[in-house]
C-alpha cells in the first residue's frame, strides 16, 4: 500500500515549534509519499458526545467531523504533532482523539479494522530541558495505539517555548532527519513489554 501521511495538528496557532519540528522531519519523506496536513484550529471539532450506550451512531458527511474521520481512515500514518499542554497532548488533539471512541462505533466504519497495522507517529515541542515530563503524552499515544493494533512509531521530542525556538535545536532536528524512517514496532501496553522505554 502507498503510504499517506496524515498530519494532525495540535496547537492553538500556526507556525508554533512543533509544526516547525514536524515539517523538518516530513522534509525526509520521499517524494511519492502523500502528505495531508489538518491544523485542528483552522478545523475545530465539537466537544465530544458520549454515545457508546446509544443506538444513533452516523456516519458524519459533512463539515470538520467528516473531514477528520475521512482524512483518519485514508491514513498508513498518523502522525499526532501536539505541544506539551500541561505534561500531556493539547485540547484539540485530546478532542480529536476523542471522536475515535465515537467512530470505533459508527456502523459501517470498521474502523479498529482499518486502523489496525497502521502506525501513529507523534511530534512535540516542550519548554523543560527534562523529557521525561512528556512520558504523559507518549503514554496517551502509545496506549491509543496499542488500544487498536497499530504501529508506533514513537514521539520526536523538540525543546522550545518562543516561537521558532525548536530550530535552535540541533539535536532534534537531526533526529527529525530519520525519525519517519525507523521501523515502528507494533505498540503494546506497557505492562506487556517487559521494558516500557522500547515504545518511545
């Protein structure tokens, strides 16, 4: 299968550090592979109903919602590229992440199928010179991942706080030379890996 990218991002402005970082790692794609990009800002989701007890799942076809889901299930590769919000993923990209529960239940979808062996990627920017304060946000995305039988490819971590400071980060951006390259492992649930730090 051609791979397709699906960039969904997070942040509450345009151009912020981790786009910044996210787009200097899409640079090594190759040139056939497509790329689709989804600032969740310029798209806002609704805030997320609960329905899993209710019977009136639909399949949405129209406005931001249906651009997601039809966007989602295009996708080899999602790549989540959220600033550290708080030791975890932004509103929009929890939001986003959100609706999966809604879709893994709209008829006709298939979508933990479809998803399944396909590989979340994430991509963030964090202020701390310490990383393991985003342990939070790489543990929603490799449990989300896990949830369905998807690959992870792991978290790039870039440090910046003012705009365009993830560019002065050398060792990110060289770890953003090869980050979509490496082989993303199918994601388990921590306590199914006897060495929790291989899913990062």
């Amino acid at each position: 299968m051609t791979r397709r990218f699906l960039f969904v991002l997070g942040s509450s402005r345009s151009d912020g550090n981790t786009e910044l970082l996210a787009r200097a790692a899409a640079e090594q794609l190759p040139a056939d592979v497509e790329q689709r990009w989804i600032g969740l800002a310029a798209h806002p989701l609704p805030d997320f109903e609960d329905l899993r007890h209710d019977s009136d799942h639909v399949r949405p076809t129209e406005g931001d919602v249906a651009l997601l889901l039809d966007a989602t299930l295009a996708a080899t590769d999602i790549v989540i590229a959220s600033p550290l919000y708080w030791y975890s993923v932004s509103a929009h990209a929890k939001r986003y992440l959100d609706y999966w529960s809604g879709w893994l239940r709209t008829p006709g979808l298939d979508f933990r199928k479809t998803l399944a062996g396909r590989t979340l990627w994430g991509v963030t920017a964090l202020a701390d010179e310490e990383t393991e304060v985003a342990d939070p946000l790489i543990g929603t995305l490799n449990n989300s991942a896990a949830y369905l039988g998807m690959r992870f490819g792991g978290v790039l971590l870039g440090n910046g706080s003012k705009p365009g400071d993830v560019l002065k980060d050398a060792e990110a951006l060289t770890r953003a030379k090869t980050f979509f390259a490496r082989e993303a492992p199918l994601a388990r649930f921590p306590y199914e890996t006897a060495d929790p730090a291989a899913t990062r």
